[in-house]
C-alpha cells in the first residue's frame, strides 16, 4: 500500500475519531483532541509496520511520534497503549493517541495499490510546466531560479528533455507545447499529497474565496486549483467544486465549512508532495485575489474530477494552455 493512501486513509480515520488536524504539515501535525487539548507530533509513515530494532529506534527519540502504517503488530500496539507512541493503522482500521484508543477497530482491508520505485521527478515536471507557460528562450541559471531547484539539476533534467526542448545562442526553448502537454497530461501524477474534504452550501465560486482568504491569514499560502481555477482560465462551464493547494494543514470549521467524506466535498483541501507548485503559479498572470495553481496543475485536478464533461472542460482548458490564453 503506498503512502498516499495511507496517509488520506489516516486522514479520513482521524475525522472518524474526532481528531482534528489544527496545523502542521506532511513532517509533523498538530492534533486537537475531543477534549480540546492539543498534542503535537511527528509524522512517521510506512507501508510497512517498523520492525522491533526500528520501533525502539523511535521510541528512544525526544520528540512524540504519531506512527501511522498499513496494519499493527504486538510490538506496536503495546507501546501505543504505554502511551509510548502514538499510532493510526489501516487494517484494521484504528486510531490510539495518548495511550487512548480513539476509534474501534474495524476491518477495511484498503484496494491495492501499485507501488513505483525512484525519486520522483518533480522538477523536470515542472521545467517542462515552465516551458509550456512561459515565453523563451531561458538561461539555465534563469530556469532554476523560476523553478525552484539547483542549476546542476536543471542541467540534468535538461539532458533528457531534448524531444521537447531546443537550445541556441540564446537559450533554452519549447518547440512544441502541444507535445508537452500532451506527454505531461499522461504521465504528471499531479501534486500527490494529504487530502481533506469539507462541505459547504456556498457557490463554488464563494467557497474559493472564502477558503483562500482564510488560508492566507493563518499563512498557508493557498493555490487554487481544479475546476474553480479552469473556470478563469479558460471560462467554459461554472464548476462544482473547488481544489485548494496549501503549504500546511488546515481546519476550515471556523470558515464555515463542515468535514465531509469524498464523495459528498465540495471543497478539497491538500498538503502536495510537489514542492515546485508555488514557483510555477508565479509563471501566469495574476487573477483578482484569488492565487491560482498554474494551469496545467489545473488541468490535471480537472481530469481527475468524476464530473461527466470532465473530459470536455479538460480539452477546453488544454486548448488555451496550448494558445497562450491560459497565463
């Protein structure tokens, strides 16, 4: 089971056991318990339960960790009751923080998922982002300052980039965008990460700026995404949902929005994986006041989505990504 889905499966038992995420990020997370208390803890996640030398490994750190893996084991379980450590697992489904267990066990083996192996290549995804949005010819030095990464590892992305990208005395260009979205389109995961799902009756469009601006004032710094984001790039059809991309977690309670399960959200919330987001919304032009994920991020969340003309907004949005509109 990857990590991903352990981590959204945690998520969603957390809520189950009136655990609520008040802060933090995909290191360390800031858990308001029933009771109101506060616990602080660092994230340790694995596919796998830790073997017994890796558990005492943990357990004789400093700092209280919340272990969250696919399933428990003795070892586990009873230094979670000892109150040693804190700790969230799948199947079956529990969750024991303060020594206390918050939730009852359940079976619900969770769908397989296939596993992929390597670092994941985030910043030659977003070079080949930058190269679509953005007007060349670029210096190396210049690409690892819009990107966000070192100018020795744009230098190797830029080796194996060569059926997309061209060079002349001037610099680094797209010869084709088309086929850059294309190629991204098929084989950019998105931005991964932690999802939560809250629910409010509010437009799509209210729901966008509601969220953004409270995520700006706790500084969590908020992009906007999916189909409230493809809707000013590229305006075809009023979206139904709204994708929020944050540096941290937030609880959206206190904005008005009220936890909800995934098929029932009207707003998506996620700590991404891909830490290039931020430098690539900087690429296109400002929209009014709501800060916008770029548009092939954006294409990518409205692919995703389950509306049935998901396709047809993908393809309209593409269209502009490919004219130049979408900036």
């Amino acid at each position: 089971m990857e990590q991903e889905m352990i981590l959204s499966q945690a998520m969603l038992l957390l809520r189950a056991a009136d655990v609520r995420i008040s802060g933090g990020n995909l290191d360390a997370l800031s858990l308001t318990l029933p009771d109101s208390s506060i616990v602080e803890v660092k994230v340790q996640i694995t596919d796998t339960p830790p073997t017994p030398s890796k558990l005492e490994a943990i357990l004789e750190r400093k700092v209280r960790t919340l272990i969250v893996t696919s399933r428990p084991t003795p070892a586990l379980s009873d230094a979670a009751a000892l109150d040693k450590v804190d700790l969230i697992t799948v199947a079956p489904a529990s969750v024991t923080i303060g020594g206390v267990q918050r939730l009852e066990p359940r079976p619900k083996p969770a769908p397989p998922a296939e596993k992929t192996h390597g670092r994941t290549p985030w910043g030659r995804w977003a070079l080949l982002r930058a190269f679509a949005l953005a007007d060349g010819p670029w210096t190396q030095q210049e690409l690892a300052t819009v990107v966000g990464i070192s100018q020795p590892a744009v230098n190797k992305h830029l080796k194996v980039l060569t059926s997309f990208v061209d060079r002349d005395q001037s610099g680094w260009k797209a010869h084709d965008v088309s086929a850059i979205v294309s190629w991204l389109t098929e084989h950019y995961p998105g931005p991964r990460g932690v999802s939560s799902y809250w629910y409010s009756l509010k437009s799509p469009a209210e729901q966008a700026e509601t969220a953004a601006e409270f995520a700006k004032e706790i500084g969590a710094s908020p992009l906007v995404s999916g189909d409230a984001a493809a809707d000013i790039y590229a305006p075809w059809r009023l979206p139904d949902s709204v994708h929020l991309y944050l540096r941290e977690a937030v609880d959206f309670t206190d904005a008005g929005f009220s936890p909800a399960s995934k098929e029932e959200a009207t707003l998506i919330t996620t700590v991404p994986e891909d830490p290039t987001l931020w430098a690539t919304a900087l690429l296109v032009h400002s929209h009014g006041s709501l800060p916008l994920a770029d548009p092939i991020v954006t294409l990518r969340d409205v692919l995703a989505g389950d509306a049935v003309d998901s396709d047809e907004a993908a393809e309209h949005l593409r269209e502009a990504i490919v004219a130049g509109s979408a900036r």
